[in-house]
C-alpha cells in the first residue's frame, strides 16, 4: 500500500506531529505503547485517518535463541490494536549468551549488527520464518548503523539482504541514513548496496540525521539530516519509488517548524530525482558467493558462541574477539553504555532528579562491567540499589528520598547487612 510521507511518533513531539501539514503517516515505537490502549493523541491521529506503523526494537530476531513467544504475541497485539498495515523490525541483535552457551544472559540495550555469513543468514531467516507465522499482518525488516564490522564476512549487505527477501519473502525497511552510516564507519558504498538489494521489495523508507565525530559516523536520530543522508535517498528514489518515507527523530527535538523544514527537504529530494533524466541503468548485480554444498550443521550453536563474545566484550569487559578492530569495540562499547544512561533516564526520571548532576559519570562508572540483564527498568532499580550500597548519595536527606524510591518499586525494604555484604563481595571480584 501507499503509504507516502511521514514522520516518527514520540510523545514528545505529539503536538507538533498533529499539527504538521502534509501527514499522510506515523510510526511508533511498539515496546512503548500499551497492549490494550492507546496515547489520546495516537488515537486522534488514528481518527483522522493517519496509519499508524508499530515499529519494534526488542525481538532480536539476528539472535541466536528463536524468537520469544511473549515478544511476538506483544507485537502482534499492537498491530490489531492499531489496525497497523504491516509491523517493522530489525535485522540485529539485542541479547546473548544464556541456554545455546550455558554463560549468562546479557543484554546490550541497543541493535548490533548481525554477521553476514550463511550461519547468520540461516538463523536470521529461521527467526524471521516463525515471526511471519506469528503476526496478523506483514513484516518488514530495517538494516541498521554499525560502528563495527564482524571478521570474516562472507556476503556484502545487498546480497545479505537479496537472500533474504528470497528465502523468506519478507518486506524491507530501507534506512537511507544507516547506508550513509555504514559507508562513513564500514566504506560500504550505499549505490552498490543500493544496487544489489530487491528494490521491488522496499515496504518503506527512513531517514535521519547524525553527526560526525573522530571520523565515525554516530547515528543519533538526535541531529538534523544532513545532505549526504538525502543524497543516498535520490540515489534510492532514481531506482524506485518507495511507497513511504519517513522522517526519525528521537531526542533534542527541535520546534516543529524544523521538523517541517526536514520533511520539506525530504519531498524537495524526491520530486528532484523523480524528475531528473533517466540514469544509466545500474550494474549488473554481483553475482553472490556460492553457499557451501555442505553446510556444517550447528550454525546457531556458532552464532551463539560468537555473538555471546562480541557483546560480553562490549559490556562486561571481557577480551575483544579476534578479528574485530578494536578502537572501533571501545567506540561501540562506550555508546551502548552512553545510550543506556540516556534510556534509564528516560524511563525513570525521577532518579535522574535524586541523584542530581553526578548522574551520567555515576551511572557510567556503575555500568561499565555490569551488564543488563532484565531490561531498563531493572537496570535503574540495579543502579539505585547499588548508590545506596556504596553510601550515596552523600547527603542523607537525598539519600533517604532514593531509598524510598527503591522501595517503592523494587522490596518493602532497601538492602540490609548481608545483601549489602555480598554486593561488596561481589565487586571485590570484580576488581571495582
């Protein structure tokens, strides 16, 4: 279906986004919206007749472990609840380790990129198989940024992308600023990838700003579009013409009268390509290396192995595997741990207030071989019982306000003697 120009939903931006001309769409996070309601202005908009897309980030479906039930049936409940054409994704990782490495379990709180091997591509395509099975409605899947490139790679990401779409028949979601991204952070040129992936199967489209530091591209959703981002869409739209094109945005954001200059750039970049010449037809596709005709079997056993490393690595201080760039782990690392700060304060902002203006170095230094396993709500209650472990904050009143907080939400009672002792062993161990 026709979708046409859009933009990401966030409640922060909820009045402006109603009030924006030339809407024809949004997307909203589905992990922050209720199962069984909606946002009163979600709703209105839904009202007016603008489709509204839920757009996942939890499933994981790169993962190793097959997809959780409870995330599906979540997903799918979203998608009936808005009355959504189809649901999106992400071609990533999100957790490891657990059951398939006998290890603990071990969250990164962001997308990471899945190796593009055969072992990957066939868990990926497993994964994605039973995800189909289990929603109401299509699924389309997102490439994403990476700061990183796994060792070894066996396929580029159109080709990556092409069996996929072959294999499962699902949609794609083409992020036009995760190509540029890619390009600045990998030298993967988005024309190739543009020329190698199934254009015909583009559900929709989306772009975003970012922001260029020590020559590494950090996909922010944070910063204005820039001009190379817009660039790779006339590059994309001289192919194709996508059904929809959406503008994300997810923090600092700016009064509506910017976001309405972005979308206008965004209109202005596809009208332009679509008028311009017709272009050379392009290259011929790279023919795809050949799959082994004798596939070892245990491929997930293998990407569990290898994905559980990567992400130990990059949160729990564990020796980076062999093969990746290392500079590029301790980037990586230090923007899963900065987006985790940013998150927790986000979903608890009352935390943010008692802890003051220490809260970022703290929360930094308390995460950095701590890893989070159960989520960010856990992960702020985890921090606030260990600033009342190690006597913080120093003020008494203030720490009396964070006990009661902890209280209210996690046990009747903040963490006696004895859970106090063995926390303190606990980071003996681990040389904190």
């Amino acid at each position: 279906m026709r979708l046409g120009i859009g933009i990401g939903w966030r409640p922060e931006i909820a009045d402006a986004v109603e009030a924006l001309p030339g809407i024809d769409w949004v997307e909203a996070v589905a992990e922050n919206i209720c199962e069984d309601h909606l946002p009163a202005p979600l709703e209105r908009l839904r009202q007016r007749g603008v489709t509204v897309v839920p757009h996942g980030v939890a499933l994981g479906l790169g993962g190793a472990d097959r997809p959780d039930p409870g995330r599906l049936a979540a997903l799918a409940a979203r998608a009936e609840l808005l009355g959504a054409p189809l649901v999106t994704e992400h071609i990533a990782f999100v957790r490891a380790g657990g059951r398939l490495t006998a290890s603990p379990a071990l969250e990164a709180g962001h997308l990471l990129p899945v190796p593009r091997t055969w072992d990957a591509l066939e868990v990926l395509c497993e994964n994605v198989r039973v995800a189909q099975d289990s929603l109401p409605v299509p699924l389309a899947l997102e490439n994403i940024a990476a700061l990183i490139s796994w060792p070894g790679e066996e396929l580029t990401e159109g080709q990556f992308l092409a069996e996929l779409v072959e294999r499962t028949g699902v949609r794609l979601l083409i992020d036009v600023a995760n190509l540029h991204t890619n390009h600045v952070n990998r030298g993967e040129d988005p024309a190739t990838a543009l020329d190698e992936l199934p254009v015909e199967a583009i559900a929709y489209v989306h772009v975003a700003g970012g922001v260029e530091k020590d020559g590494v591209w950090h996909d922010t959703h944070a910063h204005p579009v820039t001009r190379p981002v817009l660039d790779v869409l006339g590059e994309l739209r001289s192919r194709v013409d996508p059904p929809g094109v959406l503008l994300e945005r997810d923090d600092d954001f700016p009064p509506a009268g910017e976001l309405a200059g972005e979308l206008t750039a965004i209109r202005g970049t596809l009208a332009r390509a679509a008028a311009a010449p017709a272009a050379p037809r392009p290259r011929p596709r790279a023919a795809v290396p050949k799959e082994p005709a004798a596939r070892r079997a245990g491929g997930r056993d293998r990407t569990a192995v290898a994905q559980t490393a990567l992400l130990s690595s990059l949160v729990a201080g564990t020796p980076a595997p062999e093969g990746f760039d290392r500079r590029r782990l301790e980037v990586q690392s230090r923007a899963l741990a900065a987006k985790r700060a940013d998150v927790v304060a986000k979903v608890a902002p009352e935390l943010l207030a008692l802890v003051g203006d220490g809260y970022r170095k703290a929360f930094l230094a308390y995460a950095r071989n701590r890893p989070m396993s159960g989520g960010y709500r856990r992960d702020a209650l985890g921090f606030a019982e260990h600033l009342l472990i190690t006597g913080r904050p120093a003020d008494e009143a203030a720490r009396r306000r964070l006990t009661r907080w902890w209280q209210e939400r996690s046990a009747p009672r903040p963490p006696r003697r004895a859970a106090r002792l063995v926390h303190a062993a606990r980071a003996a161990l681990l040389g904190k």
